[in-house]
C-alpha cells in the first residue's frame, strides 16, 4: 500500500514537475525580500526579490533550458537584465545582475563596443543563444533602479504575462509569519457615484487580540460604505516588508469582495493607483488598498461576480459584522472584524467657497487653459472620472492641484521663454517641483520660444537655468601615477541642477565601456577590457554632458605595466 502512495507521490511530483521550467535560480537559500504582486510606486511587482546576503556576485542558473530572447542593460530599470524564453512557452528574467556568464558577457561587450554605449537592448533570433538547463547565465549584483544586492527573478506566461513563480515550484521559502495589520480606514460613498466620491478616507481604530486577528471599535453610520486596509507581509528570517497574496471579505458570512494578486498582464500594471488610494499615498506615504472597486478601475484581479465591494448599512436594528481576511502567499492571514451599526448621520454640508481657479474637468473633453507665461492641455480621459482640478500661474509657477490624483493621460504643459536672453535661454529647461526645495527636471525641449513637457503628474513647474556644469574626478588616481595594481578606474560624477544626461569616456582616444551606476553617480572601467595594452603610458579622457548641455571634461595620465 505504501508503495502504491509513493508511486503516486512520484508520478504527481513528476506532472507538477513536467509543467514547469525547472529550478531555482540560484544555489542559496531562498529568502525573499519582495513577494509577487507587491505594491512599488505606480507598479506591482512581477517577479520575486531573492536576498543575497547583502552581496554580489552569487551565480544565477537558467532554470530551464531555452534561447535568450532579450539582453537588457538601462542605468535605471532592471539595470543588466536577461530574458530565457523556455521550451514550454513561458519566459524567465534575471534582473539587476552585476555581470552575465563568460559566454553571454562576450556578446555584450561586443555590441557595446560595437555600439559605444553601454546601455542597450537586443532581441536575438530564435535559438541564435541556445541555454541549457541549470547553465549559469551571471552573477547577482545590485544594477539599475536597485537598493540593494539582490537578485529579481520573474516568470511570464506564454502570452507574456507575469505569473508568481512560487505556484510553479516549491521553494520552501519558510513563512509561518501571518501578514500585519497597521490601520483600518473607511469612506462614506455618496448614492450613484461611487466614483465621484471626493471624500477621504477615515481611520477606525483596531484592538489587537493576537498577531492573527483585530477588532475594530464598532462604525456607526449608514448607507454606502467602502473600506481599504493598510498591511504588508512579513516572513521568517528577515525583515523586509512584502506584498499579500490574497483579499478576501464578508459580511455577516456572506462573501462581498475578494482578489488575488497572483497573475496580471503589463496593462494592468499603471492601475495600481486605482488599487490603493492615491491621495493617502501622496500626502500620508500610507498605501490603503480599496476593499471595493470603482466603476473605472479596469484591472483584473478581483471576483466580480462579487459587485464592487461597497456595502450598505440600512437596517435600524442589527449589528452587522464585516470581517476581513489578509493572506499571504503561504495561506498564512489576519483577520479584522468591524462591527458596524446603523446611525442617523447629521447632514451638515459645509459648502466650502469654491476657488476661481477650480476647472471642472470632464473627463470626455478636452482642455486648452492659456496664463501669462504658460499653457496647458488635457486631453480627453486624462484622469480616470471627472475631476474639479486647481490650476494656476504665480509667480511663473504653473501650479496643476498637488500630486494626489493619479493621472491616466500625459498632459502637454508650455512655457514662454521671451524673458530670457539668447545666451541663457539655451540653458532653460522644466523643473519640477518638489519637497524640501527640490526640483527634478523635466524636459528641455524648446520650440518656437516655448519650452514643452508631456507630463504624467500633478504639481508645481516652473523654468529653471543650468548653467553650472557636472562635476566629475577620477577617485584616487594622481597625474602621472602607476596603477599597475588597480583592475579598475572609477569616476565620480554628478550634476545638481538639470542631472547627467551623456557620458563618454576614451582611453588612448579610443572608446572604453564606462559602466554607470546612477544609484551612486559613479562611471566604471574595466581594465579586463583591454583598450591599448601596448604602451605604459595611458591617457584618459571623459567628458560628461548635462540636460541642457553644460560640459565638463577630465583629461589624466597615468602608467601601467603593459600584459601580453
Ligand atoms: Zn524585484
């Protein structure tokens, strides 16, 4: 009999087996410090963040065998990234690698060369890279929009989408921890608009019993109501806050909403902002994700057949129970029980002095608004409902409401530029913004005397001027030094104003591969590159351009013992 089980066993293990593209990418173990689905700005995440100590360099493996479909390298991103397409139709990526395998590194090396740059994307043919099962294709590393080492392995599913690769294979990643709950918050829907409901969410204060399940204080009110819940995931062995796996809601027992985080296609991506509420994460930095769904949010991930989620207190006489449920991956949850009981609600309706500057825009039009020394354009379905919207110029700032709508829609924003001379209008570009007296830039595109910007966010633009240029020095190489120790030149950069926009650097004035690192405003080279090995006597040259052109240059000599 027991044999029979463990035929079975074997037979099951080997079906599951068959369907997937075989193993884990690398031979540590497996701690996660980001979940499938997780809640990054204005993405979820798709793939999943295996910890690696703290370091790079770890081997990476296919996990099955396959051809390279796309080699990646950005300076934000995924930084050096590598996508597998597998004989079964689904495609892995390894991202924010330090370096690829000897066999691929030779390739791209190639084509950066070949190319003068280091960052670029290529699509090889079908099986022109032919990679077997369990190869090692690089090394983990810390590349691209990355804040720290770790390796972001994702899977796609024939049709491209990204799928949790935790359901294709058993990981054994140890998580008995149930996900934490850190604030209930609730909206009163107004009849008919759930979408147009411009109130803020409110806090409803949570007694813990255990790590497992809270109790609310008891909601009195009445009519339409909508919940969202701030909680992250947490597992065995670290720290690091993840993403949950799985929603699911009812009320007095019967099942009102539900939504599973666990496939999405790249479409849905940009609608998180309609998952979570967008004006508590601008100005709180608290992500509340919606216990409901607005007419317009498009994505995928819930059981509709459910209705939108929003509830309706109408009965005088009872309690009503609403009962929450968090899961994380491992089916470990949280529950929340919010006791709610009809109230009579006192109707006072403040009607607050509406500002001239308020626009009420209506989301199937389209807007052309001129000021003094600047205009606006919103076209039709810039924002996901209609909207009453504040925008105004002062003091050459164009002001468009705060950053705590999401935007469907890039805008087109102008500026004049007459005030300025010629000498100085060439160094004028967007800025936006920011806290703290920051700004970021934007654009520099100037045509017929106007500076022009597509932009995706609310907020305050205004011109600025560059006209101081990057800063830029070789670390800790004298002129006319011997390095014949080194195996690497580093060059630090930075720009405070307009940021790098171009970099170039030459050894013997012929090009060499500068690797930057944005994250820390370094420029790498690689004396394995092997630019001019002949003579001693080296001479560099890098000049580093900004986002309106300002350009500075480094010129060093320096001497090395000649390999052959
Ligand atoms: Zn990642």
């Amino acid at each position: 009999m027991r044999c029979y089980i463990l035929i079975i066993f074997i037979f099951f293990n080997w079906i599951v087996n068959s369907q997937n593209s075989g193993d884990y990418p690398m031979e540590i173990p497996i701690i996660l410090s980001g979940t499938f689905g997780e809640l990054r700005p204005n993405h979820f995440h798709a793939g999943i963040d295996i910890k690696t100590k703290g370091r790079e360099g770890f081997n990476v493996y296919s996990i099955g065998s396959g051809y390279v479909t796309r080699i990646q390298i950005t300076h934000g991103g995924y930084g050096k990234a590598l996508y597998i397409k597998h004989d079964n139709g689904q495609t892995s990526v390894y991202a924010h690698l330090k370096k690829y395998s000897p066999k691929i590194e030779k390739i791209v090396k190639e084509i950066q060369y070949k190319r003068e740059s280091y960052t670029f994307r290529v699509y090889p043919k079908e099986n022109e890279i032919r990679i077997n099962e369990k190869e090692l294709i690089g090394y983990s590393g810390n590349t691209g929009r990355s804040y720290g080492p770790h390796l972001h392995y994702e899977l796609r599913d024939n049709m491209d989408r990204p799928i949790n690769p935790m359901k294709y294979k058993n990981y054994s990643v140890t998580d008995t921890i149930s996900p934490v709950v850190l604030g209930l918050h609730y909206k009163e829907i107004p009849k008919n608009s759930i979408s147009g409901s411009n109130s803020s969410f409110k806090n409803l204060e949570l007694t813990k019993i255990s790590n497992k399940l809270f109790i609310s204080d008891t909601l009195n009110t009445n009519g339409l109501i909508g919940f969202g819940v701030n909680s992250y995931d947490r597992m065995n062995n670290t720290w690091n806050k993840m993403g949950l796996s799985e929603i699911k809601v009812n009320m007095d027992g019967e099942k009102v909403f539900e939504m599973n985080l666990n496939s999405f296609s790249y479409d849905e991506w940009r609608h998180i902002n309609t998952f979570i509420d967008y004006a508590s994460y601008k100005n709180k930095k608290i992500r509340i994700q919606k216990l409901y769904i607005e007419d317009y949010n498009p994505l995928d991930m819930y059981n509709r057949s459910l209705g939108n989620g929003v509830i309706n207190i109408k009965d005088q006489n009872k309690v009503y129970l609403y009962k929450i449920r968090l899961f994380d991956y491992n089916k470990n949850y949280t529950e929340i029980l919010v006791p709610i009981r009809w109230k009579e609600k006192i109707n006072y309706r403040t009607k607050e002095p509406k500002s001239k500057n308020i626009y009420s825009i209506n989301k199937d039009s389209v807007y052309n608004l001129s000021f003094a020394s600047s205009s606006i354009k919103l076209n039709k379905n810039t924002f996901y409902t209609d909207k009453e919207i504040e925008i105004i110029e002062r003091d050459n700032i164009l002001s468009i409401d705060k950053d705590s709508i999401p935007v469907l829609k890039e805008m087109t924003i102008k500026f004049n530029t007459k005030r300025y001379n010629e000498s100085t209008v060439n160094k004028t570009y967007i800025a936006k913004l920011e806290k703290g007296n920051k700004s970021s830039f934007v654009s520099n595109e100037l045509k017929n005397s106007e500076l022009i910007a597509d932009i995706k966010l609310l907020g305050d633009y205004m011109i600025k001027v560059d006209s101081i240029p990057p800063s830029i020095n070789l670390i800790d190489v004298e002129d006319n030094q011997w390095i014949s120790n080194k195996d690497k030149l580093q060059i630090r950069i930075n720009d405070e104003n307009s940021g790098i926009s171009s970099y170039r650097g030459t050894l013997n004035d012929k090009w060499i591969l500068l690797e930057y690192n944005p994250m820390k405003g370094i420029l790498t080279y690689d004396f394995d590159d092997n630019i001019n090995n002949s003579e001693s006597k080296n001479i560099l040259k890098v000049s580093i351009k900004d986002n309106v052109g300002n350009t500075s240059r480094l010129e060093k000599v320096f001497f090395r013992i000649t390999k052959k």
